[in-house]
C-alpha cells in the first residue's frame, strides 16, 4: 500500500516538475520495473533511492545526463541494507552520475563486468561518480572464468571510498579501459579504496588494477590513483599493472601484497609517496620499472621480501624494439629520495635474457637510502649498469655494492651508520627526513578507506581458531562430528580409539582432526575418506589411516578435492599421521585433486606413507600449459615413503607465463624407499618437478626408487638440491644444469 502511495506521490512530484530537497525521498524505488521508470524520467538532480532489502538478479541500468550543478544520484534507503545479489550488476552512462553504498555479494555478474562505466561501446560515462560501493567475495563457481569488478570507460570519472574485497577468478578486480577514443586523456581519480583480500590465483589475470593494456599503451590516460589502501592483494606478480601513459600513482598504502607495483607499458608514470609494507612475508613486493621517463620518489618500502621482478625496487632490461605487448628499454628513468628498509632485494637489469638485452640506459638513482643490517647481498646485477647513474645513496654499511659485470660501483653509494627510530609507524633515519615520504597527507588504512558501515572480512584459512568438538570412537561418529562444526573447529579424536566410516566425510569449511597420546585409527569404505569441497581446508594431526577397509576398487584416495572448479583456494596439512595400506587395488592416492583446483598450501610433517599403489601429491590436473598450476607452496618434512606405486611428489607448471610465484616446494629430512615401480606411474619418477619456481631440497635420501627428475621452464627458478643421497636408484635426471647442486651422492649396492 505504501509502495503504491509513494509511487503515485513520486509521479504527482515529476509531472508538477517540482524539484525541491523534499522530493529526496520521494525517489524511493522497491523492484526493478520501478528503477527502470525512475531512470527514465530522472531529470538533474534527481535522486533515486533502492529501497532496502536483497535485491536479487537486478541488473541496474542508470543511463542518464545531469548536470555539474544538479547531478542525478542513485542512493540506497540505508547504507548495508540494500544488498544486490545472485546475479545482478550496475551500468551507468551518461554524465554527471553518482552512485552511493550499493552493495553485491552472494552472486556473480552475468555479463563481464560488476559495476560498469558504459552502456554499450559508443555510450560511455564522463564526470560520474561511484563511492562507498562495496563488492564482496562476488564471483563466479569456476575460477578461470573472466571477468572485472569494475570497468572504467570515458573521462573524469571518479571511483572513491569503496570496498572491494574477495575476489577469486580470472580477471583484474579493477580496470580502466582506454580502448576508444572517448576514454584516452581521461583523467580518472581512484581514491580511497580499499582494495581487500585476493588471494592467489595461481594464474595471470590476478591483477588488482590495471589502467590500460599494451594495446593502446602509448596513449595518456592520466589517471590518478591516490589514498588507496591495497590489503593483501596477491592475486599474481601484479597488484597494479599500469599499461598508459601519464599516470600518477601517490599516497597509497601496500599492505602485505605478493607483488608490485609494475609500469608494465607507458612513460612518464609518477609513483611517489606510497608505503609498502611486507612484513617479512614471502614474495611481497615493490615497484618494478619499465619503459621511459618513469619517476620513482619518496616512497617507502619496509619487509619486502621479493625477489627478481617482484624486489623492493626493480629496474628492467628491455627488448630491442620491442614489439608492443614485450618490454621497453627503460629510459631517462629516475628513481630518487626513496627509503628502503629491511628489504631483501633491489634488482637491475632484472629479466636481462636473450630476448631482454636492451639496457636501462639514461637512468638516475639519487639520494635513496637502502638499509638491511640483516642482509649483505641486497643488490642483484643481471646486465650492465652503465646506463644507471648512481648519485648520493646511502647504504647500511654491511650492504655490498652492485657490481657492474664484476667491476665495482665505486662512487654513488656511502655506506654509513643511521639511527633509526619508529615515527608514525615508519622507520626514519636521523638528520635525513627528505628521503622517504613526505606528504602531509593521512596515510591509507583500513580505517580512513572504503566505507565505515560495513564490515571487514578476513578471508584468509586458519586452523585451530574454533571450539573443540570430542569425537567418541566408533561408525560415522567423525562424519557426525564434522556435520556440527562450523569453521575453525578442531575434531579430537581418542587416543588409540578405532574409528571407521562408511561414509564420506565433506569438509566445506577449515577444520581439523587431531589426537593427543597414542594414534587413533580411521579406516572408511568410500572412494574417498575426506572430500574438501569449495571453502573447505583439511588438518589432520596424530591419526592413523589405514586402507585396509576400503571397497575393492581402483582409483580410491584419502583427501579429494571437489571433482568441480573450486573458486576458494584450500589448505591441507597433515602432521604426525600414518598413511598405510591404501593398496586394495590399484591407483589409490592420499591426496586427489582435480583441474580448476588450487591448493595454497599443502604440508605434510614428519609423516609416514606406507604401502601405497597411487600417489602421494600428484598437482599435475592443469595441463593447458598456460602457466596454470594446482598448488602454490609445498611443504614435506620429516617424512618416509615407503612401497609408494607412483609419484611421492608429483609438481607440474607448464608454459612460460612469468606472472605467478609457485610452485613453491620445501622438501627436507625425508627418505624414500621402493618408489615410483608402479607400471601406472606416467612419470616414470618418484619425485618430478615441472615449471617448479623455487624448489630447497635437503637431507634426502632415495633408495630403490625411480628418478628425480628436474624440468626447468621459465622464470629464472630457484632450485637447490643438498645433501641427497641416491641408492640404487635411478639418481637425479633434468633438462637443465641451472640449479644448485650439493653434496649429491649416488650409490650403487647392487652387481
Ligand atoms: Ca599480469
């Protein structure tokens, strides 16, 4: 009855013409057909409001043309009460826009972008606003499935104060279209966002901006990217990928983000002021330099730990005329004023190959403070430095210089005591405040970014954060137990109880199992104990699981995946556990995974494996060698295989994408014995590792088994092998002598 009154109110007002401030609510709109009529008659200064309540598959047209003075606004009845779902999206065209406090989650888009600045391709945005929007965990069930958050076309559009986080397919979270004429020189603001949670992707495609693409990258866009916050976004190797000329990219904070800032195409870039902090944690990084006039200043970098092209600061080499969509020589680039503390790596000529032979050439490096006392070897060399000049750096004095092809950089840097103290959440050196930033401005943080009505979500998997369920010995009882749980709770089991199950257990949340004292047993019928469906991540701690029970046939394992495309990525963990007997017939695996899956860690931890006919980890589902892969950190510890069939570890990347991190392997402490003999084995290997990126093997010792086998793609990997004895063993095989090898032995027992 209301709506009816309101609707009839709302038409007496528009026909009337009257246009006062009390006509606000007036725009109220409660279904779909009723947004249409208001866009359609909206006139300056009109403003629409959604009404409060789930909006499911409502897909938001507003084309319409304010004016400067009177903008048309779409505005919802209570900001975090109005939520779109399913699959809804919002296009806006026209001019002089804004869009205030939608929100959407629980769903995905049906068409490529969430929040659109177009109609079509002729009919663009300019001078629209979107702020306070927030997209949440909005995507699709199948990860390689493409698509954008936003999509930024025409000029002077203003993109502020949202929140974006959880963004898991293929896809940039954000990005600002230059592919016609109407959306080049755009002057584009992206402000004071917080850009959330991405998690890997374990892909290209994982950008969380990128402003351009090769394509039209020698075009200005002018965009400015300011006030932002950037939470863990570690989709790939970029976090931004500017591919346009004339951007600016000042006062953002970085924080905790796999990956860098890159000027991947375009010149006269601007990134100053900006905060990046790692934390120590592995590949985050900095600012990597391509292409000309890019200027680099007053930034700050602390607890990046990246390497090669994802170092605190990276300078490029270049291809000779590169072709558009390769890599332009750096030139009459500057990098100045810029304090670097307790970060890992500062790289020249990174990416220095036969195709990337062009050097920077006409560079300066100034008054940049580099300091690590921790680590001497922060510079890394792969070409000529000559084209760089090097004026007034100060280094810690335990840093070495940068070798130029083997002759020192003699002048350019001093090495010099600083103290350092903690101002405003940065280390400052005494007596040096011009290096490092120096804005007046706030800096970003979750709390002055994004909106304040909505709440922040942790998306990141942890264990062990819930209640403890007690779990009695017995049939199902674990199954019972795990339909109870909610995410984070641990399942403890008894020790030296029997447990069995006839059914499977689904694990559609983080959870864990674990026992204290003597190892319980579980043994299950199913093909297939544990199946970590999409959200779900596995722990298992202290337990026996045996096969011996299992139905007589081929193909069962211990922990799958979903058979379906998992968009959340797991973890799976198992420590002090006994994988024995899994051998009633053929091709029984401990861990099944499948394509379209991806593991952010896997670890097994001082665990025994025992009679197996299948495999151990076989990641080798993606085989599109696209540079896809199925597990980005591996860990195996204090481990025995023993009468393994097929492969202990089995690790495939293929193709020669150079966007992603992993695979990641830490293999340490662990024996083999009789592995790999299975006729089934395709890999013929007990451990292989394809398109692995860093790979530390020490203390192992392989006997009776077949080969480790190295094969070495793309991306410079960093492969050790320590300490490894072979035993009458097939020993060490590889594609590739470009890895470290240690104290390999290799022994022969046998006549
Ligand atoms: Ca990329």
């Amino acid at each position: 009855m209301n709506k009816i009154l309101l609707l009839f109110a709302f038409f007496i007002i528009l026909s009337s013409g009257c246009k006062d401030s009390s006509a606000l609510s007036i725009g109220l709109v409660e279904n779909i057909d009723e947004f249409n009529e208001a866009v359609s008659a909206a006139e300056p200064g009109d403003v629409i409001t959604l009404a409060n309540g789930i909006w499911n598959n409502a897909e938001l047209k507003f084309y319409a043309n304010g004016t400067e003075e009177k903008p048309i606004k779409l505005t919802v009845e209570t900001k975090g009460k109005v939520t779109l779902e399913e699959e809804s999206n919002l296009r806006i065209a026209g001019s002089y826009l804004i869009v205030e406090g939608l929100v959407f989650r629980n769903g995905n888009t049906p068409t490529g972008e969430v929040i659109s600045f177009k109609k079509d391709s002729k009919t663009l945005c300019n001078n629209c606003r979107v702020t306070e929007c927030v997209i949440d965990n909005y995507n699709p069930s199948e990860r390689h499935e493409s698509d954008y958050w936003v999509g930024m076309y025409g000029k002077n559009n203003r993109f502020d104060h949202n929140y974006l986080v959880g963004k898991r397919n293929r896809g940039v979270t954000m990005a600002v279209r230059l592919n016609n004429e109407e959306s080049l020189e755009n002057h584009h603001r992206i402000d004071h966002n917080h850009f959330g949670y991405r998690p890997l992707l374990g892909s290209n495609g994982g950008e969380t901006l990128r402003i351009g693409t090769s394509h039209h990258s020698l075009k200005n866009s002018n965009t400015i990217v300011e006030d932002n916050y950037f939470e863990m976004c570690s989709g790939e190797l970029e976090i931004i990928s500017s591919k346009s000329c004339q951007n600016t990219f000042r006062n953002n904070t970085f924080y905790e983000c796999k990956g860098t800032l890159t000027m991947r195409h375009g010149n006269e870039t601007i990134v100053e002021n900006n905060y990046l902090f790692g934390n120590g944690k592995a590949n985050t990084g900095g600012i990597r330099i391509i292409n000309e006039t890019q200027t680099v200043n007053n930034n700050y970098c602390e607890g990046l730990t990246g390497y090669r092209f994802r170092s605190a600061l990276t300078i490029m080499n270049g291809v000779p005329n590169s072709p558009i969509n390769r890599y332009f020589q750096v030139i009459d680039s500057k990098a100045s004023n810029n304090l670097i503390v307790n970060c890992d790596n500062v790289q020249f000529c990174a990416g220095s190959d036969s195709e990337r032979s062009a050097v920077p050439v006409n560079t300066e490096m100034k008054n940049n403070i580099i300091y690590n006392t921790e680590k001497d070897e922060i510079f890394t060399v792969y070409d000529d430095i000559s084209g760089i000049s090097f004026e007034g750096n100060i280094l810690s004095p335990n840093i070495e210089l940068p070798t130029n092809k083997g002759a020192n950089v003699s002048t350019g840097f001093e090495k010099k005591e600083l103290v350092f103290n903690r101002v405003d959440g940065l280390l400052r050196p005494e007596g040096f405040d011009q290096v490092g930033p120096n804005s007046d401005k706030e800096r970003p943080s979750g709390k002055n970014t994004g909106v304040d009505w909505y709440p922040k979500i942790d998306y990141t998997i942890n264990f062990n954060v819930g209640n403890e369920i007690a779990v009695a010995p017995g049939e199902n009882t674990i199954l019972e137990a795990a339909l109870k749980s909610k995410s984070g709770d641990v399942l403890v089991l008894e020790a030296g109880g029997k447990y069995h199950q006839s059914k499977s257990v689904d694990v559609p949340h983080t959870l864990s199992l674990k026992a204290r004292g003597e190892k319980p047993t579980i043994t299950f019928e199913r093909s297939s104990l544990f199946n970590i469906e999409n959200g779900g991540s596995l722990s298992l701690e202290g337990i026996i699981v045996s096969g011996e029970k299992c139905d007589d046939y081929a193909g069962n394992s211990v922990v799958r995946t979903s058979r379906y495309s998992m968009i959340d990525n797991y973890k799976f963990l198992a420590k002090d556990c006994d994988f024995v007997d899994l051998d009633v017939n053929h091709s029984f695996n401990v861990l099944r995974v499948y394509k379209n899956t991806f593991a952010d860690s896997i670890a097994l931890v001082n665990c025994n494996f025992n009679n197996i006919s299948g495999h151990v980890l076989n990641m080798n589902k993606e085989t599109d060698d696209i540079g896809i892969y199925n597990s980005e950190n591996v860990v195996v510890e204090k481990c025995s295989f023993k009468n393994i069939g097929g492969v202990a570890i089995n690790l495939y990347r293929g193709g020669r994408d150079e966007s992603t991190f992993g695979p990641i392997l830490k293999l340490n402490e662990t024996s083999f014995d009789n592995v790999g003999h299975d006729k089934r084995n395709k890999e013929k290997s007990a451990v292989s590792l394809h398109g692995v990126q860093v790979a530390n093997m020490n203390n192992l010792t392989i006997s009776n088994s077949k080969k480790m086998d190295l094969h070495l793609v793309v991306g410079e990997p960093v492969i050790r092998v320590q300490n490894t004895t072979f035993e009458n063993s097939e020993g060490l095989t590889s594609n590739s002598d470009a890895f470290e090898k240690n104290n390999v032995k290799t022994i022969s027992t046998k006549k």
